[in-house]
C-alpha cells in the first residue's frame, strides 16, 4: 500500500518491528526498505544500518541497501538492482510518497529513546552515487517531508549544508563582481517531480515511457522518465476527466508546449506545433483519445 495506512498516523509509536508490521505500517520484519521496482517504496526504516545516512528532520539522506557484512561494515559496492533501492528510484520517478518509520538504533537526533515512531509521508525529491564512509560506492536517497507533516522533537537540529560564498570587504559591498571567467563546475543530477496518479502511471506503462509526439525516452540510472499530461486541465474552470482517454505520455518538453497551447491537436490527432503541422500523435491499442478533450484543449488556444 503507497501512502497512509488506517488507523495509523504521524507520531505513533511502536515498541517492536512486529507491532510495526501488524499495523502494516512497514511490512519486512528485517529490511529497511519495503516495496518493488514496479510498484515503489512503500516504507523505509531508518535505524542505524548504514552509517552514511544524515537525518535533518524534514530532510534525510537516506543509503539505499546492500554491500555490507554482518557488523555493518560497507565491503562492496550497491546498486540499484537492488529491489529496495529500485523501488526508491520509482518512487522519485513516479513522485509517490514513502512512509518513513525511524528506530530508537539510529544515531540521528530524531530517533525515539526506545522502540519505532512513524514519523509521516516524505517524497523521494533526487538521487545519486558516491564513495561512502568505508570507500566503496554507495547509493543516497534525498527525501523531503510532506508539508504538513509534524516534525518529531530533538535535542538539537543539524543545519542543511548550502553554498558558501566568500564575504566582501566593506568596500567591496557595493561592487559585487558580476561573474567569473573561470568559474568552478560541480556536477549535479537533478530530477523533475510530477507526482502520477494510477491513471498517469497506465498510460505511461502502455508506451513505456516513451513520447507520443518526439518519441523521446529519457533514461536515467535505475529506470526511464516521463510524464502524464492532461489534455483537458483538471479543476475549474476546465474540469477535464481523470481518465486514460485525457491523458497523453509526453516527455517534459512537449508537456509543457501542450499546456501552453503551442502544442495542439486536430480530431485526427495530428499536431500542431504553433501554427505549423509537425507529424501525428502515436497511439496505442489500448490507449483511446478522448476527442472531446482534444476539442476543448484546441478551443482553449484557438486564437
């Protein structure tokens, strides 16, 4: 089960892993993490099992799984075949929210004095590899607490580390130096979140994450990407349907020129691209347009 359980919610305390999963709130009775490459991260536990985690309440850097002996040492490197670790990576992909337990084990700040606390909903917002502590490649989760969810209480909160920037004397206050011929260059991975409802997460597996308009597949260490895209807005004043017939497989380009209305629609699914045609939608057998949708979305550029 993807989000909250019944009869469970933040703060809850639990004396034993068993009691933990009985309440289903995280089902493996050992493994820190619980959920499929298919399907996503249900839960993680963070509990001390790997000394490269770093809790900031509202953020953790969580370690994914795998490569460690049996006294907690790292001896070989992880990867994201792991199951855990997979599941971790389509629940970033996907932006679907994981409930996070911590155990009294771990070092962080946050963790209770004894037993479990479930500490609320948080989304996988980036990943990415590194040499951890005992020089072996490891993979690192960033996770972020859903607005909303309580903060537990602890003795002292660490600070995110931010960019450091390098004070000017008093005279210079007024002259900050417009740029840097030769700057420094950091090399960093970042994900773009749309959260996806199961209608989404069906048209996309139908096209296998493939653009239906550029064809474009993006691939990314541990899966591919792409988005659902309305055809017909959600909310007022569109009201469009929540169904697999207003719901394209785009790649983030083409999702934001169909919601700008620079790309558009005829009833025979060709498009157009401001103005000009520019190829035809690709379909599905299984995937059927709603034409009305395609009309209202076309009625709403029509210039």
């Amino acid at each position: 089960m993807i989000g909250e359980v019944p009869n469970s919610q933040a703060g809850q305390q639990f004396s034993t892993r068993r009691l933990i999963h009985d309440a289903g709130v995280h089902r493996p009775l050992q493994a820190g993490i619980c959920g499929t490459k298919r399907a996503g991260a249900e839960s993680i536990v963070l509990s001390g099992g790997y000394k490269d985690d770093e809790d900031y309440g509202d953020v953790i850097i969580y370690t994914g799984h795998g490569g460690q002996d049996g006294a907690g040492n790292q001896v070989s490197d992880q990867s994201l075949e792991d199951s855990g670790n997979a599941a971790l990576v389509t629940s970033c992909l996907e932006g679907l929210p994981v409930r996070v337990v911590r155990g009294w084990q771990s070092r962080s700040t946050f963790a209770p004095s004894e037993g479990y606390r479930y500490d609320g909903l948080y989304r996988v917002t980036s990943y990415g590899s590194k040499l951890g502590i005992d020089g072996f490649l490891i993979w690192q989760f960033r996770m972020e607490a859903y607005d909303g969810t309580p903060m537990p209480e602890a003795q002292y909160r660490r600070e995110l580390p931010g960019p450091m920037e390098e004070p000017l004397v008093d005279d210079e206050r007024s002259q900050r130096p417009e740029g840097n011929e030769e700057p420094g260059r950091v090399t960093t991975t970042v994900q773009r979140i749309v959260r996806s409802s199961a209608v989404k997460r069906r048209v996309k597996a139908w096209h296998d994450n493939r653009c239906q308009m550029c064809e474009l597949r993006i691939e990314g260490p541990g899966g591919s990407y792409s988005e659902g895209a309305h055809i017909q807005a959600l909310g007022s004043p569109h009201n469009g349907p929540d169904t697999t017939g207003n719901v394209l497989c785009l790649c983030p380009t083409c999702h934001v020129m169909l919601d700008l209305g620079v790309i558009v629609l005829d009833d025979d699914l060709a498009i157009i691209r401001a103005g000009e045609a520019a190829g035809a939608l690709r379909t599905h057998p299984r995937h059927v347009i709603d034409l009305g949708c395609v009309r209202q979305h076309r009625e709403r550029w029509r210039r």
